[in-house]
C-alpha cells in the first residue's frame, strides 16, 4: 500500500493547509505576497495583513489556539448556520455565506467564510480556496488592492453577491417558465416547478437576509480604526445584498400571485365541470320523469297499444331534451 501523500506546494501557499496564505497590504492599493518559508515582514505605516487558513486543518486550527486563545479560536472553527457579526471590544468576527461555484438554484451548496478583524490584522477561516475566491490577479495591479480591514470585507461581501447574481436571474427565468406554461394550460408541470421555486427562493432569503443584517451590524459598531471611508464602503456592501434581498423578495411576491392564479384557474376548472353537471341534471331530470311515468307497471299507460309509441317517445324526449339544452345555451348557463 502506498504512503499517504502529503498536500501539494500550491495547496500550502493556498492556505488549504496550515498556515500558508499571507498577505500583506501597505494601506495605499499594494499588495504582496508573503513566502510561506520565510519570515513575516514588517507592516507598513497604515498597512495590515490577511492570514487565510482550512478551517478543518488540525494545523490552522493550532495556530489560530496560540494566536487567538481557546475561546476566539473555537468560535472562528465552530461549525454555524447562518451570517452573523460579533463585536468583541476593538475587534469583530464576521461569518459570511458563499454560494459553492457552479451550483444550480434550486442546490445551493453554501460554504463559510469566518473572518476575524482587528486593527491590523484579518483572519479568514473557510474550507473555500480563499485566493481563488478574492481574485488576487487584480489586487497585484498597481493600487487596486484593499486599503483597509473594512475594504477588505467589504469586497469579501460583494464577490459573494456576485455569485448570487447569476443564480437570481436563473430563478425568474424560471418563474418566467412557469407563468408560460399556466398560460399554455400545463397546469400540472407548473405547479410542481412552482414549488420547487418557492422552496428555493425560501433557502436563498435565508441566506441573503442575515448577511445584510451582519454587514450593517459592522457598520455601526464603534470600531476604532474605522475610517469613514470603510463604513461607506460596508454600507454599499450590505446596500447591494438588499438589493439581492428585495429581488428576492420580488420574485417571492411574483410565486405567489402565480399560485394564486393557479389556484384561481384550478377553481374555474371545477365550476365549468359542475356547471356542465349541473345542465346535464336538469335536461335529463323531466326526461327520467317522463320515461318513469311511461314504465309503471298499471293500466291506463298512454299509446300502450301503438306499435309506434316507442318511436314517438324517444322523437319527444329528445324534443324535451334539445328544448332544455337551447334554452339553457341562450341563458348562459354553459
């Protein structure tokens, strides 16, 4: 049997195991990359770095213990299901949702992003290839990388919207679908879409609602290195992730009016099929009448005697019967 293999290079320097993804930002839109085997660099004036990390990895997990202490490491580790923000004196943990890459709407694969933030540090603890999810070949451009810890989430939080955004508009196309097939009288396909979208749009509202509520709840916290500038741009952040929300929303609103009119259709339906049985009822109930008289076992029946009487029975019922049927037509009644 072949030894286990140990991770690859580019999974160490990726942070996917231990500690080995370290940025350091000057504060001013540069960006270098820290080598896992040498040592850490001295921050620049208004600088800060980013330390990304496996959130399972037994390595990262030790690291973060002797870094952060039990209490603050457990809570960066600990598994969660939904965004949320803490404060803890001049400091914040931040726990964001991230849609799995190539997920289709209706199995949203989420992945965590736990990050903790002080005034010249951040801490990312995920099982998501963080590097690969920030984009670092547009931060190594001259001035485009994050300036501040708040830049940094914030455009944390607008990369997750970006993956939300593709998958909105797979949802109303679908809505789109449904509506064109209860138009197209495919009643029965379109309520099981219908409800496959609701329970959809239902999990997507729960993962978009707490996000917003975590960035404004970073916003307004009295973080000291703050700038104005960081809380504008977390506002713009939780400000596009409610637009994801009311979207949403819309769309939510938009599901429900076409179960209602499914509903609605449904009902028509069924009073067309009782209205039809009803006229029925009533053009046979004098021909059951008639043909009930006609059938008594006792003397005295008209034409019993004829050998015409039978044809001429049924010309009468089905005069009686067309009669009622013109009548009822004339009437509206179906």
């Amino acid at each position: 049997m072949d030894a286990p293999r140990g991770p690859t290079e580019k999974a160490i320097q990726n942070g996917l195991v231990g500690v080995g993804a370290v940025l350091v930002f000057d504060g001013v839109g540069g960006m270098r990359r820290h080598e896992p085997d040498k040592p850490l660099p001295t921050l620049p004036p208004g600088g800060f770095k980013l330390v990304v990390g496996n959130s399972k990895s037994p390595e990262f997990k030790l690291w973060l213990r002797n870094e952060l202490g039990e209490f603050n490491s457990g809570m960066l580790t600990a598994p969660t299901s939904r965004a949320r923000c803490t404060v803890m004196d001049d400091r914040a943990i931040v726990m964001l949702r991230i849609v799995r890459p190539g997920a289709a709407p209706n199995d949203v694969g989420r992945q965590f992003l736990t990050i903790w933030i002080e005034q010249f540090r951040v801490i990312i603890a995920s099982e998501l290839n963080i590097l690969d999810f920030l984009g670092l070949a547009k931060w190594e451009q001259p001035a485009h990388a994050p300036v501040s810890p708040a830049d940094l989430i914030a455009r944390l939080a607008l990369r997750a919207t970006d993956r939300l955004e593709p998958l909105i508009e797979m949802l109303g196309e679908r809505l789109d679908a449904v509506e064109e097939a209860l138009i197209t009288q495919r009643t029965e396909k379109a309520q099981d879409n219908l409800e496959q979208l609701r329970r959809t749009l239902i999990s997507f509202r729960r993962l978009v609602w707490p996000q917003r509520d975590a960035l404004n709840t970073l916003e307004i916290e009295d973080l000291s290195f703050f700038s104005d500038r960081d809380r504008l741009r977390l506002r713009d952040a939780a400000m596009r992730t409610a637009r994801i929300g009311d979207e949403l929303q819309a769309l939510s609103e938009r599901a429900v009016l076409v179960h209602e009119e499914m509903i609605d259709d449904r009902a028509e339906q069924m009073n067309r099929a009782m209205l039809l049985l009803a006229a029925v009822t009533v053009i046979f109930s004098p021909l059951t009448l008639i043909t009930g008289l006609l059938g008594m076992n006792v003397g005295g029946i008209p034409l019993a005697e004829n050998g015409t009487a039978f044809w001429i029975i049924c010309i009468l019922l089905v005069a009686i019967g067309g009669g009622l049927a013109v009548w009822m037509h004339k009437r509206r009644w179906f």
